[in-house]
C-alpha cells in the first residue's frame, strides 16, 4: 500500500510540475463561468443584432432566459471540456514509454498492476474535481441569477456525464497501456467513443450503450424518465473497471 501512494504522490506532483493541474483548474472554472455568461448574453446579442435582421425581415421577440438555459449550455459544453481533459492526460503512460522511467520505478520493486490502478487512481481524481468543479460553479451562478428548481432530475443529469467522463477516462487508460504514441491513445480513445455515440443512434441499441448518458438536456427538460437511463448506467458502471483490469492485463504483457 506504501508504495501504492507514494506512486500516486509522485504522479500529483508531476500533474503540478507539468502545469497540467492548474490548466485543467482553470478550464474547468472558465466552463463554469461560461455556462451562465452565456444564458445571459443572449437577449443582449440577440437585440444588438435586432435592428441589422429587422432589414431582413427577421423580427425577434422579447424573451427571457432561466438556468434552464444555462444548463442547457453546460450541457452543450462540457464535452470540450472532457476532450481538452483526454488530450492533456493522453501521454498518462506514453511520456513514461518515451523517458524509460517506468522501467526503473519496476525495477525497484513497484509492481505492475499499482502503476495502473495508481494513474487511473489520478486521472479518476483529476476528472471528478474538474467536472464538479464546473457543475458546482455553474449551480451556483444559477441559483444566484434564477432558481435551479426548475431543472428536473438535475442532480442524476450531472451524475449521468460523470460517469460517461469516467468511461472516457477509463477507455484512454486502456489504449495508454497498449499504444506508445499518443495519437494511437487519441485515436483508440475516440474511436471506442464515436461507436458508443453511434450506437446510440439506434433505437435497439439506445438504451445500452454509454453515450446515452450524455443526453442530460433531456432529462432536465422531463423529455425522458430516469428509468430510461439506468440500464446505459449499469452498462457503463461495469465497462469502467473493465477497462481497466484489461490495461492491467495488457501492461503485464507489455515489453518496456
């Protein structure tokens, strides 16, 4: 167990050195912040450009914004915010391939599995604080300028993405132990995204799949039932631990 934690302290501190922790710190806050600005800005942009579309037989009517719009946005952005996560966390394994410090950390007895489980034990934590970070910033402006009462099963929406963040997160972790580049990472990483979102395009194959859980606008909206979710919930709650005892199994068999 020592060594288990003094690995995870020594992937923190280069999270630190790297400058990788206060990036994603300030990502996630600005995603947080934005989500509101936006809802605001609206009607603003919306009526400076009223007279420029009025000539073109576009007339606006006067509306008002909620946190419904608000979390609409968040919605909308928080997917960039898990792209710019799974790139910088991309070289998690690769760098160390490159450097050969793994190599040395396993011949001083570290074994393997601990560095897996240790890197995803880090990334897991860096998504969670990051992704709360923004939920709990743009919550709080909400409540702030309007009332979050008005989002339906707000607190199982945001719970839902999380756990399709810790998919993605999850995913990456796997091709990082196989791939040695991070463009095999990258590519490994999207590919496995880009068929779960297909999947979700069917019907058959909807409610099965983790992507489904990025559909948090309609259930704020009461356009679908939390019932409707929970079968992509449990799916994705076993893909993720998964995925990783699958990059344990690979990096057992990998020549460093």
């Amino acid at each position: 167990m020592k060594t288990f934690l003094a690995f995870m302290k020594k992937e923190m501190m280069e999270q630190r050195r790297s400058g990788k922790l206060i990036i994603l710190c300030i990502l996630f806050m600005l995603l947080g912040i934005m989500n509101p600005a936006l809802a605001k800005m609206i009607p603003w942009l919306l009526e400076m450009m009223a007279d420029t579309l009025a000539g073109s037989g576009i007339v606006f009517m006067p509306f008002s914004v909620s946190a419904m719009d608000s979390w609409t946005q968040f919605f909308k952005n928080i997917p960039m915010g898990l792209i710019a996560f799974i790139l910088a966390e991309s070289s998690i394994f690769t760098r160390e391939y490159q450097t050969g410090t793994l190599l040395l950390s396993l011949t001083k007895g570290l074994e393997r599995y601990k560095v897996v489980t240790a890197k995803t034990a880090v990334s897991v934590f860096l998504w969670t604080a990051g992704y709360w970070l923004c939920a709990g910033i743009t919550f709080g402006y909400n409540a702030f300028f309007w009332n979050n009462a008005a989002a339906q099963h707000l607190m199982f929406s945001l719970v839902c993405w999380w756990m399709f963040g810790l998919f993605a997160v999850a995913v990456m972790i796997l091709f990082s132990t196989a791939a040695r580049s991070n463009t095999g990472v990258l590519a490994g990483t999207g590919i496995v995204v880009l068929i779960a979102y297909l999947a979700g395009l069917l019907p058959r194959l909807k409610e099965w799949t983790p992507a489904t859980l990025m559909d948090g606008t309609s259930l704020i909206y009461g356009l679908a039932e939390v019932q409707q979710y929970t079968v992509a919930l449990a799916v994705t709650a076993v893909m993720i631990p998964a995925c990783v005892a699958a990059g344990v199994a690979v990096f057992n068999k990998k020549q460093l």
